[in-house]
C-alpha cells in the first residue's frame, strides 16, 4: 500500500495531499510550485497531466526537476522550470489555477521582502485561483521565540526564520481580497518550531 501511495504521489507535503484528497484542485490545469526544489509536491500533477510549472533559486533543484519532468510528464517544456526567485516570478499576470509555497516565505529578510514574495505570487495567480502556503509561524510558541529584528525570530531549533501569526495572515488576506478555503492549522513541533498551512483563494 505504501508503495502505491508513493508511486502515485510521491513525498507529497501532507497538508497538499489532504487538499487534493479533498477534491480541491481538481479543476486546476496551470500549476506552479515556487520554491519547487526537487518537485516533491509536484510530482502527482506531473503524473496526472496537469501543465506545470516551477521557479527555484537552486539551479541544481532546477536541473533536478527537469529530470522529473522528462521522466513523468515529456510533454512539457523544460522552459516550464527557470531558477528564480520568489519575489521575481518570471511568468505572466494571472496565468495560473494553483500556486504552491512550501517553506519559502520563511525565509523573507524583511517585511517588506515577504510581501514582495508574497505580491508576486498573488499576481500570477488567476481570479478564482488558489494559494496553498506553509510557512513557520509563531503560533503556540509566542513566548518561546526571540526577536531578532525585522520580522525575523531566532526559533527554539536553533534556526532563525521570517514569522507570521494569525492576526498577520488574516491580514493579508483580506488585503489581497482573498478568502480562506481552509481554516488557518499550524503544527507545532515539540515546541521548536511552529509550521502553519495558509490557503487562500483569490476572489
């Protein structure tokens, strides 16, 4: 069983799969990943003739998908996988159904820089679309992580990441005219970390 589950969806992000289990991007055929990686959460809509894009900053991750591709999915161009980043999306207004972004946003310099990511994404995707997003946050760990200055928080895991929280991100929704499609869920891991899944729709 689990080997047909991987072959289907490979190492699929768990919050990704509960939303394609839920039937919601079924309608979806212009996809992109941001912050592709090595296409984990890409591989099912390789698989399942959806068309696909991704952007990494990681030329080597590029290289990597483009391998994936070739091996799922020939049909598409390999020009569909550019290293970029997040913040210059190298694609047109509102070309695409679904736009994913798993552990990026975290690692914005700034507030400033975050919305930038953020602006860019929103601006690929189509009226109607969605935005799956996991990013750390704060959330049920506020007293145990420490400002170091322009957003950023040095986390109990030693690590220090870009933080939103809830009051943030339903800001952020509203300021783009969006709509939760998904309650906001966070996980907390042992308290080191907090990793909250943000989708939202754009109306």
């Amino acid at each position: 069983m689990n080997n047909t589950l991987s072959a289907s969806f490979g190492n699929i992000d768990i919050y990704l799969f509960d939303q394609l289990l839920k039937g919601r991007f079924d309608n979806c055929r212009n996809i992109i990943d941001i912050g592709c990686g090595n296409g984990r959460n890409i591989f099912y809509f390789l698989k399942n003739d959806f068309n696909v894009f991704g952007i990494d900053q990681d030329a080597d991750a590029i290289a990597l998908v483009k391998t994936l591709a070739q091996q799922l999915a020939p049909n598409i161009p390999s020009e569909h996988f550019v290293v970029e980043k997040a913040e210059d999306i190298p694609f047109g207004d509102a070309e695409f159904d679904l736009a994913i972004c798993s552990a990026v946003l975290h690692f914005a310099n700034s507030k400033d820089h975050f919305e930038q990511m953020l602006n860019s994404i929103w601006r690929v995707l189509k009226p109607g679309g969605y935005f799956f997003a996991r990013l750390a946050s704060d959330i049920g760990i506020e007293s145990l992580v420490k400002s170091t200055g322009n957003g950023k928080y040095l986390l109990p895991d030693g690590t220090i990441r870009y933080l939103v929280n809830h009051d943030s991100l339903i800001h952020y929704t509203q300021e783009l005219k969006g709509e939760l499609y998904e309650p906001i869920k966070t996980t907390n891991v042992s308290n080191l970390r907090a990793m909250t899944t943000w989708c939202v729709r754009k109306k």
